[in-house]
C-alpha cells in the first residue's frame, strides 16, 4: 500500500465528487467514505473491504472508487444492490 495518508485524502476526495452514497463496510464498522477521520481509523492494508453505493451517478462512482481503492494497493468489493 502506498503512504495512509495519501490513500485517506484521494479516496475521501474522490468520493465527495458524487451526490451518491458511498459506504465502506470493513467487518463489522460502516464508515462513510466521504469522511477523512473515518477513513483513517479504518484502512489497513491487509485488509478486504466491500463498498455500497447508491444514487443518481452510482455507476461513475463505483468505476471512480474502484480505480482509486487499486491505485493506492486495497483490496475492495462493489456490493451489488
């Protein structure tokens, strides 16, 4: 995984650009992906996490997410809805 902090910031970043919902589920913690503080108590990565979004550009996000998640090395799942 590259440098936390910079994976924090551009996920966090990159979700606030979609009106959708975008939710991490990592084991049993739901953290909204638009939040920094969240996301910092919660990426490792040795970790797999699933990622549920829903809302009018649901599709761009989840493509936007995915590609953000592989480039800093985490390991997530779109879960379809």
């Amino acid at each position: 995984m590259s440098n936390n902090n910079a994976a924090v910031v551009e996920i966090a970043q990159t979700a606030g650009q979609f009106t959708s919902s975008i939710v991490l589920q990592a084991e049993n913690k739901y953290i909204d992906v638009k939040s920094i503080l969240g996301l910092f108590t919660t990426l490792v990565s040795h970790q797999s996490y699933e990622l549920h979004v829903h809302g009018p550009d649901a599709d761009e996000a989840k493509k936007a997410m995915i590609d953000v998640f592989n480039k800093h090395g985490l390991n997530v799942n779109v879960v379809a809805e």
